[in-house]
C-alpha cells in the first residue's frame, strides 16, 4: 500500500513539472548516509508548494547521489528526499531573487534504526546557517511558560545576555533586535527581550545587517550591524499581552515597569513606563549613541575629517548621559509605539515615541602611573558627580510600493533634551620617589540642551532585465547644541624642595552653540552580466557645514562675567565638500560568493575662525578597496574571509585642535603636517551545526596593521604637566588581532548542553614620549568552559567559567608591567517546587591578580536570590521576595594599560538591599481579531 502511495505521488509531481509553467531558479544537492557519508543512489526527490501541499517537481538521484531540478518559479517551497529504511529529511525555503541557484550541499539521511537507538525522532532542525544568516528554531529550546525572549536567547549557542540585558552574539555585540524584520520602539533591544514572551517566538535569525541599498543590491557596501530578529508565529500575531511589575525595598530602593502590547496581524500598538533606582530599569545600554547630548559631528562614510566641535576636553558637555554602572542612578521614562500595513502590504508605517530622565549621582577614586624614560609619575585622583539629563525622541518609517518593481522609503528622527551636572574633581602627582609635582582640584558646573532631526528617503527600482537594479537614497542629519556653565580651578606646580613654585588659576564662565547639518546622496546602479557575475557602481555626494561659537568670560567685578578671554574663545565656520565613486563586482556560482572592488573619495575641507579671521584649507584623496569571499558547505557550515583597506584622515582636534583651558595639566597643540595613515583589515569566520548531537561550532578572526600611523607624541615637563601632539610614524606598524571561538554539543545520556571556548586579543601600539619612542605590547588569553541543563518542572542552571591571562608591557619600563592572572564565572539557576513556588539566583565571580604595577589581589563575587510564588491557573501573577547583593562585594572596580598609561580605578554603585516586588503577566493572543 505504501510503494503503491508513492508511486502515485511521483506520477502526480512529474504531471506537474512537465505542465508547470517555466522559471529560471534551480535548486541542486547531494543526498548521503549521515553516518557513512555514502552517496544514495536513486534517492527520491519531491518539491512541494508550501502553502497548499501541492505537488510541484520530481526527480531522482543519479549515481553520485547528486540532484537537480530546474526552471522553478520563486515561492515557498518544501523538499522532501527519501530513500528505502531511512527517515525522511524534510525542508522548508524560499526562492526569491537573490539568487537564481540554491545549493543544499549533502542533504544528510538517518538510518530509521539509528533513531530509534538514539529515542529521540526530529525533522526540525535546532540550527539552520543560510549563508550569513544563522537561524534557530525556537522550538527545539525549552523555557518555562511565561518567560520572556531574553530568556529563550540565553539557551541559544553562540549567544550571552548579561544582567543588564547587552547581547553578545559570535563575539560581538548586538546592536539591533528586529520583529519580524521591523524595528520596535527604534529597535530599542531590552524592550524586545524583556518584555515580548518567549513561547510567541518562531524563529530566532541572527546575521550581520547591510544598510537597505546593499540589501538591495545584493552587493555588501562595508556597512554591517549585528542583528538579530525575532520572527513570531503566525498564531501569536492576534491579541493582547503585556505585564505590570512594581516592588520596593531597603535602602530607599525602588523599581516599577508597565507595558501594554496589541497586535491585530499587521497592526501593532506597545506602550510601556518604567521608574526606578536599582540600574535594572529604564533607559538601557545602548541610549548613548540615541540621546547624547554633545555637539559632535562626524563624517566617516568617504573618509573625510572627522569633526569634533566639542573639543577633546571640554567639561561643558563630557557627559554622555548613560549609566555605565558608576554611581547611583534614577530613572523615569515610557514611550508607545505603532506599526501598520496596509493594501496587501504595498503601504506601511512604523512610529514610535519615547520620554525619559535619568539621574547620576557618585564618586570614583583613580591610580594611574606613567611610565617615562627617566622614570615614572604617579598620580591619585578622586571625583564626585552629580548628573541629570531629560530626553524626548520620537521617529517614522514609512514604505511604499509603488508596482512590483519599486519602492521607496522615507524614515524622519528627532529629539530634544537638556541636562545639568555638576562635578568636583581633585588630584595629586609625584614621582617614583614619593616626590609631590603637582596639585590640581577642579569644579564644574554646566547646563546643557540640544536639538536633532534625520530625514531620510530611499528610493529603489529593478529594472527590466533581472539584476538590473537603480537606487538613490538621499537623507540629511541637523543637529544643534548649546551649553553654559561655569569652570573653577586651581593648580600648583612644586619645586625639589617642595615649595610651591608656581600656582596657576581658572575662574571663567563658558557658552557654547554649536551648529551642523551633514547632506548626503547616493546613486547606486547594478548590473548583471551573467548569471553568475554583476557590477555595482555609485556615486555618493556627501556636503558637511556647521558653525561652533565658543566663549570664555573671566570676571569683571561684581559677580559678574563678562570680560572675554579671546585666547579661549573663538568662532568656527566649517565646510566640506566629498564625491566618492566606487565599483563592486559580485560572483556568485554554486557554493561560493566572492564580491571585490574599491571606492575613492576626493574631500575638500574648508575651516575658518571668524574670531581672528584664520583660515585652514585641506584637500585629500581615499582609497578603500575590498575582497569578500564566501563558501557554503551545506545549509549548517559556511566560511567567510575578506579584506578591507581604508584611509584614516587625521581629526580636527589633532590638526588645529580648539584651545581649552579646562585641565591645565593636559594640553593639547596641533600638527597640520599630519598625513593619512593606511589600515589593511582582514577577517575571517566559520560556522557550523551537526543535527545529530545538537552540535554547534564557530569561530572567527581578524588582524589588522596601520602603515604612516598616527600616534601621540607626549612631553611630561617635571612637574607632571602633559603636552599632547600628534605625528606621523612611517618605520613602525601598530597591529591588533583578536580571535574568538565558541564549541557546544547535547549530551543526551545525561541532556545536557556543554560547551568551550577559547578568545584572545591583543594588540602593538606606538608611541612617542619625551622624544623617546615606546612599544606597548598588550594582549589577553581566556578559556570558557560552560555548562547548561534544563529539567522540565523540576530545575534549570546555567554555569560558565574560565582563567584568563593578560600581558601588558612598555619598552620605557620593561621591568614594570602588568602581567597578570584572573578568573571569572558566571551562574544562573532556577528551582522549581510544589505549590508553585520557585528559587532563583544569578551572580558572577571575578578575581584579578596582583601584578608589578598594582601589588594588590582583587576579587568580588556578586550574587542575588530570590523566592517567589506564582499564583492563578496560568501562573501569570508572582510574588518575590529578593537579596541583591547578597554578600554585598558590589565594589566598582577596573584596571586598563595603554601607551604609557596604567590606571586603576574604584566608583561607588548599587550595594545591597531587600526587593519586594509582585508581577502580573497578562496575554490572549492567537484569539479571534481584536475590535475597536
């Protein structure tokens, strides 16, 4: 009964490949025993419709156990290959156009028998790499009801969410997390992982975004962001969901979250408001690039200067309005956000606002020791602060479908804020001997307020031969700032005998307004040779103007300032002008893809300072070749190499640097003789997952060398004071690496995950001091081992652990260093008992050694608990009661090297308190459509 089944079957698919209407896409592959690597011969291969089960093509293997089918139309589509005594490999994918051919590699077969020995049977796949994508089925990872997608993330391979919500994904952070391919609130990633439940997940698709024209075009550009983006289920796109979350504790502590989301298939409407002090609510790690309030401009696409108004040490707008986990911070914001689509998809829109506060308050104490040719200075610093900055930004993406062949998409950003901070700093420097050089204390006191907006559209058309395509996105950036504040220090220089030998003293009232607006357009056109082969050229104008109007006022009596310091002051007028043209070539045939060209940029660069009526003039040429090339074993194992090359312009600040007066013991002179300098950047990745063991195995590199560097030249004069300027070094090459890897596999004798790792980065650094010229050699080693377990009902635990070594030395002072072992881990673990109830724990270790440089041993193990009860049916509403901090080693703490710099440092943050706290987790979703 059953041959005779599917005899019919491969009637019925061969009827319709001979009647089906021709295409141009081919899919091809290669099917063999899993186990042996066998090539089975005369496999059966059937290519179904995937929405209605319909039977589309039919073939067999031939002696190689290889297949084709060919002339298929574009669609979802569902391959099924199947062989005498062997379970059948099942596969969902799409044809769409970006390529013509889809490569399956070894379509792997199973023995039904090993199946059975082995108990478990799956045609789902945990992990899926299609090309740079790697996919995870959500499915096949366990997380208890009601939990959240940071939850799910923290079972994926590959993959760490720390206590602060930061993804890292193969190494590198993760900028932004999409649903269903479309930003939430801005693609702000913790209101994502935080607060979208878990079991609504489909899909987890984790890959190196392009910007939309190198999507396009198919053709990377170098511009790549790590993404992810979680695709829901079908079922989970109707209805409501949300949760209410409020708790309080000792130490005045306090934390409160709500949040409300409606989804009615295509139509989506979130808000949320948070408030709180315990540096687990509000605005997340990633709002600095969003909402800092200097007056920066940068221009980096055709390597052009890059601008800085804000001057390298300017007090009156330092602060870039983020916790980083240093002090005692408060925070108030909410938002709401709406997404649509509209007639069948062609029209969509998706806005979102957001308002917050956040406040700062907290000191630090600093160790550095500058490593000179005629000895060392040490110093010790201390600063209190106390922060505040108010935000609002909101923003529009609007799509349109024109036909089937263009689209446009204009996107519109904007916001405003403003800030007050007030800090104290203090320091006092001596030399190797105990000596006293100097003693400096400083106060500040600034307001701060700014303005933003972005306008951006993007047009794209395919032409009328495949893979002819034309685009042109044009957007502009405007931003304005302003700030004043007032700067008083006092500094005095000591002689050997250790008398005061000179007092030097700021008392100076401070304006700032600065001024930029950044036009860019880009023309991209592509064209296809052949199947396999494609140019893609454009042409990017990019025009940059902006005023800086700086005032330093000393006082005139009475209170008053107004008395203009013009050594401190000044207003620039800036213009620049770049026109970039760049080739791209793009190879794609069978397994591999290789795309390579360059671009040049020619800029002309225009500054002048109306105060004293200085001009400065500069005009350069960039060269930025690329070579990418890609190779696809299978559906679960690819490798990546390429190669970048790019000029670096010096910045302003180091050809003809703003004078400031805001630490007189570092001051900074200009060198308009400084030259570009050249980096040659390569990079390499591999990627790969066995189904059979759930094994996961991926590793990545890049080393990097920068020839005519550009480097510090310091002079230390004897009392400690630093004058900073910047050359050229054309005998030395500055390198840096990193290599990184991750291993894990299923143990399914015991069902757990384990895994490892082994990381490393370092780096050579030049530099000049006090005329001599020092080597800095730095690198660090770490090894990870984890562990992972989930009992369904019963517990779950995550544990990782690992040494690590850090090397760090100066050719000045090669017999001091700071060389030195540590350890550090990472746990997580959940209980699950009768009645409900639940026990919970996180914390993590860490112990850095004593090393030449710093004689002491640090160590610090931070652990929290909770117990909780759920309560109702669904278990939606917990009670918790929580210790953070339970051993209370919560102790701000870091070391760094650089150049001829080792610093440690130590800053007051969040110790430990009692958290009582109640959840109420609300959803209907996959009901029936939600009405007005």
């Amino acid at each position: 009964m059953k041959r005779s089944l599917v005899t019919f079957l491969m009637a019925c698919a061969y009827w319709f490949s001979v009647s089906a209407q021709e295409g141009v896409y081919s899919i091809t592959g290669t099917v063999v025993d899993t186990a042996s690597g066998q090539k089975l011969a005369k496999s059966s291969i059937v290519l179904v419709h995937a929405k209605d089960s319909m039977l589309y093509r039919f073939t067999r293997t031939d002696e190689a156990g290889s297949f084709k089918l060919g002339n298929l139309d574009t669609g979802e589509y569902m391959l099924f290959a199947t062989f005498p005594e062997y379970a059948d490999y099942v596969e969902r994918f799409t044809l769409d156009s970006t390529s013509t051919m889809m490569d399956f590699g070894h379509v792997g077969l199973v023995l039904r028998s090993k199946l059975l020995e082995e108990v478990l049977v799956s045609r789902s796949q945990a992990i899926t790499i299609r090309g740079d994508t790697t996919e995870y089925d959500a499915a096949s990872f366990t997380i208890q009801p009601n939990a959240k997608v940071e939850d799910l993330l923290k079972q994926l391979p590959g993959i760490q969410v720390d206590q602060d919500g930061k993804i890292t994904a193969q190494g590198q952070t993760v900028n932004k997390v999409l649903v269903d391919g479309e930003e939430f609130f801005g693609d702000d990633p913790t209101l994502v992982t935080r607060n979208l439940r878990g079991d609504m997940v489909d899909k987890v698709q984790l890959y190196d975004k392009m910007s939309d024209q190198a999507e396009f075009t198919g053709v990377d550009d170098g511009e790549r962001s790590k993404t992810l983006n979680i695709k829901l289920k079908e079922d989970k796109k109707k209805g409501y969901f949300g949760k209410v979350d409020a708790g309080a504790g000792t130490n005045e502590m306090y934390q409160g979250q709500a949040m409300f989301n409606r989804f009615d298939n295509k139509q989506r409407f979130s808000a949320f408001g948070t408030l709180g002090n315990t540096g687990r609510t509000g605005l997340n790690w990633q709002d600095a690039d969003r909402y800092s309030p200097s007056g920066n401009t940068t221009l980096m696409e055709d390597g052009g200067i890059m601008i800085s108004f804000g001057g390298g040490q300017d007090e009156i707008e330092s602060w870039g309005g983020r916790y980083d986990g240093r002090g005692i911070p408060s925070v108030l914001n909410g938002g709401a956000f709406y997404s649509n689509k509209w007639n069948d998809g062609k029209q969509s829109i998706n806005g979102n606002y957001k308002i917050g506060e956040l406040g700062v308050k907290g000191s630090s104490s600093t160790i550095s020791q500058n490593n000179l040719p005629t000895g060392t200075i040490n110093t010790e610093a201390g600063q209190t602060f106390d922060r505040r900055i108010f935000r609002q930004r909101g923003g529009a993406i609007f799509e349109a479908q024109f036909d089937s062949t263009s689209n446009v998409k204009v996107t519109v950003n904007g916001s405003l804020r403003n800030g007050e901070t007030t800090e104290f700093n203090e320091s006092e420097g001596s030399n190797g001997t105990g000596q006293l050089l100097n003693r400096s204390t400083r106060n500040t006191n600034n307001k701060t307020e700014g303005q933003d907006v972005y306008l951006s559209a993007l047009w794209t058309k395919k032409l009328r031969k495949k893979g002819r395509t034309l685009s042109w996105e044009v957007n502009e950036t405007i931003n304005q700032s302003k700030a004043n504040g007032f700067l008083y220090s006092e500094n005095s220089f000591y002689n050997d005998a250790g008398g005061v030998d000179s007092l030097l003293l700021v008392d100076q009232l401070k304006i700032n307004d600065t001024k930029s607006s950044v036009f860019n357009s880009n023309i991209t056109y592509s064209e296809p040779f052949t199947n396999a082969l494609s140019l893609v050229v454009n042409y990017r104008l990019t025009a940059n103007n902006g005023t800086s109007l700086r005032q330093s006022f000393n006082p005139a009596g009475s209170g008053s300032y107004t008395d203009l310091d013009s050594l401190y002051s000044n207003d620039f007028k800036l213009n620049q002008l770049a026109n970039q043209l760049g080739a791209i070539f793009n190879f794609k045939k069978g397994k591999s893809t290789l795309n390579f060209g360059t671009r040049a940029s020619q800029v002309q660069f225009d500054q002048t300072d109306r105060y004293i009526n200085n001009r400065f003039e500069r005009s350069f040429t960039n060269h930025n070749p690329q070579l990418r090339w890609q190779y696809r074993f299978s559906q679960q194992k690819s490798f990546n190499v390429s190669y970048n090359g790019n000029n670096t312009q010096p910045t302003i600040n180091q050809i003809q640097p703003v004078r400031v007066n805001d630490d007189p013991m570092n001051i900074v002179l200009g060198n308009p003789d400084l030259k570009p300098s050249y980096t040659n950047r390569f990079n390499m990745s591999y990627n790969s997952f066995k189904v059979l063991g759930n094994q996961y195995m991926y590793f990545s590199g890049s080393f990097s060398n920068t020839n005519n560097a550009i480097v510090s030249n310091t002079y230390t004069d004897s009392v400690g004071r630093n004058t900073f300027q910047y050359a050229n070094l054309d005998n030395k090459t500055p390198m840096n690496y990193y290599f990184y890897s991750n291993f894990s596999k299923n143990l399914k004798k015991w069902n757990i995950n384990v895994g490892a790792g082994l990381n490393t980065n370092g780096n050579i650094y030049y530099n000049l001091t006090n005329g001599a010229l020092n080597k800095t050699v730095s690198s660090s080693y770490s090894g990870t081992v984890f562990l992972r377990q989930y009992i369904q009902k019963k517990y779950d635990f995550n544990l990782s652990f690992g040494p690590s070594y850090t090397y760090g030395e100066s050719s000045l002072q090669p017999d001091r260093n700071n060389n030195g072992w540590g350890m550090s881990g990472r746990y997580s673990f959940n209980i699950y008992l009768p009645w409900k109830f639940q026990i919970t724990s996180e914390g993590n270790y860490m112990y850095t050694a004593a090393t030449q440089s710093f004689d002491e041993n640090f160590e610090r193990f931070i652990a929290d608990a909770s117990v909780s009860k759920k309560f109702l049916k669904d278990e939606t509403l917990q009670f918790s009661v929580g210790v953070n901090d339970i051993f209370n080693q919560n102790v701000g703490f870091s070391r760094s090297a650089s150049s001829t710099y080792i610093t440690q440092n130590r800053y007051t943050t969040i110790t430990r308190f009692l958290m009582f706290s109640l959840t109420w987790d609300f959803n209907k979703m996959g009901g029936a459509s939600i009405q007005n």
